[in-house]
C-alpha cells in the first residue's frame, strides 16, 4: 500500500507514521506470535502465555499483570518486528523516491511505551541502564535513526475554560 500511495503521489514529500504500534501491553498473544517470539529469543515457551505474562485481579477491583519469565525478552521482541516494519517500510519507499522524508507520531510517555511495542529512541541510547523491563539489547529496536521526522503527543488533562480564565485573566 505504502510502495502503491508514493508511485501513485510523486509530488508528496514526505510520509507520517501514525500508530505504528500495538494497542496495549495485552495485545497480540496469537499463535502466530509465539511461534515468532520462540524464534526470536531461541527458547521454547512451555506455558503460554503466562511465562509472558498473567493477569490478577487486585483488591481494588483492577487488573494488572505480573511478569513472567521471558516478559523483557518478549517486551524485545515487540519492539523489533515495530521496527522491522520501519526498516523495510524506509527501504521501500526510499527506493521509490529517495527524497522523500519519512516520519513517526508517537506518545511521548517513554518509560511506558514499551506496553505498545515501540521503542522510539535512537540505537546509541541503552534504556536497560534506567527500566528494569528493558534488556541490554533492546537498544537495538530503536528506530529514530531510521526518521527524518519525529513528532510526539504531549497529553494533558482537560482544562475548563474557567482554569484557562484563571490562568490568562484579562
């Protein structure tokens, strides 16, 4: 689709990546993904998905999960096929059009974004040496270096018009 919108648009400069992502940290525990993440990470995975991750309901009526013990490699393994899909992306449009600029949107929340398999930050940053939930080659899933544009949405909450008042008083 990509390779067919930059053939068929030649004038356009660039492309804008807009979730490029998985939706949650639960998202996409199919066959298909495990067989991938067992080759991936060289292991087989004999509990699936629970040497990943389970779920526990907490006294306070939420859910969370409890990491199991391949979830930093299988946190990897996210990170990279989002990663492989820039790369080739990148490689194939750019042999199309080698001035087109390409790009990514993402959220800006770092520390968490792992929950959605992205990694948006270059290869020469180690994240393993600030998150517990990064391994020492989870660097290498880092896309920026593959950008010529990057983006982030910077959320906060929603302000009422008498807060914005208060705050630019006339």
């Amino acid at each position: 689709i990509l390779e067919e919108f930059v053939r068929k648009y030649p004038t356009i400069d660039g492309l804008i990546f807009d979730r490029v992502r998985y939706d949650d940290i639960w998202a996409d525990f199919s066959d298909l993904s495990r067989k991938q993440f067992e080759e991936y990470a060289g292991v087989k995975v004999e509990r699936f998905p629970e040497e990943i991750m389970t779920w526990r309901e907490c006294e306070d009526g939420k859910w969370r999960h409890t990491p199991g013990v391949y979830f930093n490699k299988w946190i990897e393994y996210r990170a990279m096929t989002i990663k492989t899909f820039i790369e080739e992306a990148h490689s194939r449009i750019h042999a199309i059009n080698p001035k087109l600029m390409l790009g990514d949107y993402t959220g800006a929340w770092y520390p968490t974004y792992y929950y959605v398999g992205v990694n948006w930050a270059s290869t020469s940053y180690d994240p393993s040496k600030e998150f517990e939930w990064a391994t020492p080659e989870y660097k290498n899933s880092g896309y920026a270096d593959l950008l010529d544009i990057y983006m982030t949405g910077l959320y906060y909450t929603p302000l009422t018009k008498r807060e914005v008042d208060n705050f630019f008083p006339k």
